[in-house]
C-alpha cells in the first residue's frame, strides 16, 4: 500500500536562519581603512555623509553599484527592494546601496526600482577605487568608464566580514546569499509560494 501524498511545504518552517560561516580570504576579518571609512557619501538631498558612519553602530550589507542606468545593477536593486523591512530588522543589519551617480539621480532611482532602503551615491568614485573596484566596460553617466561593483558585509565599526568585487556586469552576489551571511532570513523572488515535494 502507498503512502498517502503530503501536502508540498509552502514556507519556511524554521525562522530566522542561521549565519552560514563567514568566507576567509585576505580582507575578511581586517579593519576598513580609516582613510576609507573618512570618505563621503551623498545622501538624496546632496548631505554628505563619513562612509564609515553607515555601519559604525551596525552590521551593514553594502551593495556597490555600477551606475544607474545599468540594466542589470537596476534589476538586482528591484530584488533588493523586495527585502522586508522587518527581515533585516529582525537580524539588526541595514541594507544600503551605493551608486557611482549625482545625487540628483538617487530619487528617479528609488521610484524606477521600488528601493526604499538607504541609499548614497560616491559621484567622485573614491571608495569604489581604494576598495579595489575596477573599471568596467560600461559608461557612467559622467561619460567616464564605470567602475564595477561589488558587495561587502561591514560593521559594527570598521570590520571587514566579507567582500564580493563584481568581476564584470553580470556577477552579482546572490542576495539570498548574502542575507544568509548576515543571519536574515531568505526572500523568495519569484513572487510565488516556494514548494518542496518531499
């Protein structure tokens, strides 16, 4: 006689889910440069911000993009907007975005791709390049090349837990991923309820 069908899980039993080990590599676990950490950000109204100050009381997930007219980086900011609130609230982490535009830019952003979380801008690229980011094959909206991006997990204070440089526009770090690193639990992106037959 067979056994009679379960029902598919629909969602995540478990909770928070657990941090997964922190990579290794030569900068995880090293201080950020002071002289980093000291640079400006602009916020949406052209406020300059200490870089260092974002992540000085908290952990931060810090996403660098390439610009704001990338196709791809705007795709990947959609999905980071999808991340509730309540989710990085929950694992006492901030998420923030950093492009490589004017501050101008930073509010037609957030309304194209839904993005409510922080967000700056480094138009001088000045953390992009002491970070190690290099140019890409894409134009910035200076006209100059893009700097690629990249992906750290940062704070509190000035540790380094980890660091994604984005080798060409399509290499991404996946969010689910990188929330896991931080202990936030993962976001399903495809807008439907996950299903695991057993």
């Amino acid at each position: 006689m067979a056994a009679p069908a379960l029902a598919p899980v629909t969602r995540q039993v478990g909770g928070r889910a657990a941090p997964a080990p922190v990579p290794s590599g030569p900068e995880c676990g090293q201080p950020l440069a002071a002289a980093v950490a000291e640079l400006p950000v602009l916020d949406a109204s052209g406020r300059r911000v200490l870089f260092g100050a974002l992540f000085r009381e908290r952990r931060a997930v810090v996403v660098f993009v390439r610009h704001f007219l990338c196709y791809i980086c705007k795709e990947y900011v959609e999905d980071l907007a999808k991340i509730p609130r309540s989710f990085l609230q929950e694992a006492n982490v901030t998420l923030i975005v950093i492009g490589q535009s004017s501050y101008h830019h930073i509010e037609p952003f957030c309304k194209l791709t839904g993005y409510s979380h922080e967000i700056y801008v480094d138009p001088e690229r000045e953390i992009y390049k002491r970070l190690g980011m290099k140019r890409g094959e894409e134009i910035a909206s200076s006209g100059d090349p893009a700097q690629q991006g990249g992906t750290l997990v940062l704070g509190p204070g000035n540790s380094i837990h980890f660091i994604h440089r984005d080798r060409n526009r399509l290499d991404h770090k996946p969010i689910n991923s990188v929330l896991q690193l931080v202990g936030v639990q993962p976001v399903d992106f495809t807008g439907r309820p996950s299903v695991i037959h057993v």
